[in-house]
C-alpha cells in the first residue's frame, strides 16, 4: 500500500485515514481482518480497537496509532 502524503505530525479520524487511502468500510475491514459492522464501530467510537487491530490498522492506513483520534460517543 502506497502511502499518501502528510505532515508527520497531522492527526486524523479513522474515517479520515480511511477514506485517505481511497478505501472503502468493507476493503479496509478485510484487510484490517475485522467486520464491516467493527471497523464501522470503531469509527464512530462506538467501541476501540485492541492493540493487535491497531497494527493492523496502522499497516493498512500508513499512519501510526498516535496519529488516530478516538472521539467519544458523546463528543460535541
């Protein structure tokens, strides 16, 4: 996976890393290995993912975890 150009320090939704990378909810949840309704989840902070989905995510996405924000269901 080719990685698209960002500021190093840039910090991004996982919505945002996703659609980035130009994929869609079911592409990226099969080579995250999770469900469609999980990676959904995870977007919408509904529940987080563990520290072995992050890797993965991380190697999907290009970008690292510190670089992902979580917002809490009850954001804004």
């Amino acid at each position: 996976m080719s990685m698209v150009k960002r500021p190093a320090d840039m910090r991004m939704t996982l919505k945002t890393a996703r659609e980035l990378c130009k994929l869609n909810q079911s592409v990226a949840a099969e080579r995250i290995g999770v469900s469609v309704d999980t990676l959904r989840n995870y977007e919408k902070g509904k529940c987080y993912p563990d520290i072995p989905t992050l890797r993965q995510i991380e190697k999907t996405y290009g970008v690292r975890y510190d670089q992902l924000i979580f917002l809490p269901l009850d954001f804004g």
